[in-house]
C-alpha cells in the first residue's frame, strides 16, 4: 500500500514528535512517503517532499491513501489545510477546535468578521439536535459547550474527509454525530519505552509538573490555589509549569499575582520554552503530573501518553481524552463545583504527595496500560486496518455523498455567500 503521511514538520510541534514515531512504524508496513511543511527534515528515514515542492501534489495523487495530521496552529496547519481542500484523504483530528486554524484566514480578510459570522450561523444550523447535552459534558466537561463546539468550527475540517481518526472514544462519538461515515478512535503512541518506575523522595519536596503552553484550560490556577490555601502543602510541594507563556495575558498575569499574593515565588516555578534535554530532565525528577484540562479541546494528549508512561502518578479531569481511562491508571478529579474541586484537589496532592506507596501503585498501571494500548506497533497496524477499510468503502461514491450532506453545513465550499467565495478566491484553495 502506498501511503502518503501529511504533517507539520517544525521542531516546535509536538504533532511532528508524533509523526516521527509513527512513520518510522508505518515503514515497516506500507511504502511511504511523508509530506511536510517545511523545505526539509533531516530526522526522518523515509522518503520525504516539502509541500512547497511543486512535485508534491502529484506524488500524493499517486498514492493509494493520503492521511493528513489536523491541528488548530494556524502557523504549522494552513498549508496542510490547503492541501487537503484540493486532494481527499484520510484526516486525524488531534484537536476539536479549529478557530485559531481558519482565524489565519479570516484575519487576512477585509470583510473577516462577516466571513467569521456567517460560517458560525451555518455551522450553528446543523449542529442543532444532533448532538446531546451528556455527550458534549463527557468530551468538553460541561454540557453547555454546545456553544464552544460551534465556535470550534471544526465541521468545515470534515468536507473532504474519506475517514476520520481521533484519539479517544469520547471525541469518536462526537465527530460520528456530525460526520457520518467512516470514524475511528485510536489511542495515541508513546514515544519511547516506558523507564522504570520511580515512586519520588520522601525527604525532600515533592515536584508537581504540568506540561505545555500556559493557557487557561489547562488550569494551573486551580492546583497554585490549592497550594496556597493549604500550609501543608506549601511546605512539601513544589510546582513546575514547563511550558512557552505568553506574559502578556490576563490568564499568566493573574498566575502571577497569585503567587505573589501568597508569598509562592520559590513553590511555583515558571520554566517556559525549554530544550528537549531540559524537558527530560523535568520529566525525570517529577513525583505526581498534573495534566488537567477544562474545557477539553484536543482528542488526545500527547504530554498524557509520555506521562503515563514514564511510570509516576498523573492527575486528570473525569472527562474528555481521560474519562475513558482506568481509575487505578489515572488519579481523577471528580467534583461539581469550584469549590469541590478545590477541595479534591487538595486532597489528591495531600495524599499522593505523602506516599510513595500511592505514587508507585499508579505508576506501575500507567506503564501497564500504555504498553497494552498505547505502543507505536499497535497504533499503525490499526491505521493501516482503517486505512484499508477506507480505501474499500469507493472513495469517489462516497465522496459524492459527503459533498452532498456537507452542503447543508459547509458554506465554506457550498455557497453563493460572496463572503464565502472570497475567503476561497483568498487562499486559491478551490476553484469553482
């Protein structure tokens, strides 16, 4: 089978990290050829065209399967995005919101904000009814986020779409809803073997990590809360934020001032953008990961997965890509209100912070579980099995019918709207 493997290739993007895995697995099974975003990528072994390359568009219709990796950065996805909207193929959807995707083109506008509106009311009218409060609640953790599930606008991502991977069931059974055709989840891989289980120190602070850029969902707020109204852990905890921050923001702002309000300067480090080698080192010396996320907006996480299985104790969110998760696997934050989960939170860290027991337990079953569902080899024979299911289903047949259906909710292509047409006549994307 011949596959053609689309992704970003910037060192930034952890979605590249992901590629890199995947497609020296994928080598073994398939003749392949990845396609990237950038001129050249000394760190794959396999063939390789920049999407720049005039060549590359006729070396992807020479494939049998083209599978594109989908992302909300703007910066590493538009030409992937562009690429797709000209050739059909397989989509994996590592994110459930593409705002900040299609904003890069609004932005570049002049009549973007009427562009924005008018996709968000198509999109509006055929979300409607289709997808229910308690499925909205298990992904994004709070079944008001219809609202949030239309502003994503990751329907128009779907028109040209021959199947569609996402990375937990619970994402699956949104996208079904909405796209109805061939969907699949399937677990992330982990990067590399799992490391032997260390349980943490018993004599000095216990380091609390949270990985990834600084944003609000992902909550850092809560856990420097819990620290600092609870003395105990003030003195027996410390907290790393590893991750890019923008110090500009309201959200980073108000981190600071909590810490600042509650003397937390030598509890709380902000690491920001840090080399590979730096990273590990945090990875190395963490006792318990906090991986919470609230609203959930990716399908899958990628930081989870290497937490998991570097075998130390991971806090999550009882919803989105973790609900499905064992609860001997995974430490969950269960509770109805702020001052609930302020209070559980505080809590989990009293107790995981007080016993090595406790973190060895959860470590051990976190390097079970990602060896049994999250290795490299499993994740592409199950791409390949999807693959091939796809490539069966009469790719032309099929996408006969997606175009017809995607009519009733895609403006971005079926439309008389001059605002749609522009936004297209702006990127040279398709022709009518």
């Amino acid at each position: 089978m011949k596959i053609a493997w689309v992704t970003p290739t910037d060192e930034k993007s952890a979605i590249f990290e992901y590629s890199k895995i995947v497609s020296k697995e994928l080598s073994k099974r398939a003749d392949l050829i990845v396609f990237g975003t950038t001129e050249s990528s000394a760190e794959l072994s396999c063939k390789y065209y920049s999407l720049n390359d005039e060549e590359a568009i006729h070396k992807l219709k020479e494939s049998d399967v083209v599978i594109y990796n989908m992302g909300d950065n703007y910066n590493f996805h538009s030409k992937i995005f562009e690429t797709y909207l000209k050739i059909p193929g397989i989509i994996i959807l590592h994110d459930l919101y593409f705002e900040n995707l299609l904003n890069g083109y609004f932005s570049k506008l002049e009549n973007g904000v009427e562009v924005k509106k008018e996709t968000i009311k198509h999109i509006k009218k055929y979300i409607e009814n289709k997808v229910s409060p308690s499925l909205l609640h298990n992904f994004f953790g709070d079944s008001s986020y219809a609202t949030g599930l239309i502003q994503a606008m990751f329907e128009p991502i779907l028109v040209n779409a021959l199947g569609v991977i996402s990375h937990c069931q619970e994402s699956n059974e949104v996208v079904s809803k909405i796209y109805p055709f061939l969907c699949k989840a399937i677990n992330l891989p982990y990067k590399s073997q799992p490391i032997k289980v260390n349980a943490g120190k018993e004599t000095s602070k216990i380091e609390l990590t949270t990985v990834g850029y600084v944003n609000k969902e992902k909550r850092h707020d809560l856990v420097i809360q819990a620290i600092a109204e609870n003395k105990e852990l003030r003195n027996k905890i410390h907290y790393n934020i590893a991750g890019p921050y923008n110090e500009d923001s309201d959200y980073f702002k108000n981190l600071i001032s909590i810490v600042n309000k509650f003397g937390l300067a030598a509890t709380v480090t902000f690491h920001g953008q840090i080399s590979k080698e730096d990273m590990e080192k945090v990875f190395s010396k963490t006792d318990v990961f906090i991986n919470l996320r609230k609203p959930c907006l990716n399908t899958g996480s990628w930081s989870l997965v290497e937490e998991l299985a570097s075998g130390k104790p991971v806090v999550t969110e009882n919803f989105g890509f973790a609900r499905s998760l064992p609860d001997d696997v995974v430490i969950k934050l269960k509770a109805t209100s702020h001052i609930s989960e302020l209070k559980k939170l505080s809590k989990i860290l009293d107790e995981t912070s007080s016993s090595s027991s406790i973190r060895k337990k959860y470590g051990v079953k976190s390097i079970e579980f990602v060896k049994e569902n999250n290795s490299p080899s499993k994740y592409c024979d199950d791409l390949i099995k999807f693959a091939k299911e796809v490539i069966s289903n009469k790719p032309l047949k099929h996408q006969q019918e997606l175009s017809s259906i995607c009519a009733t909710y895609q403006p971005l292509v079926h439309t008389d709207s001059a605002a749609f047409k522009s936004f297209f006549n702006f990127s040279g994307i398709i022709k009518k």
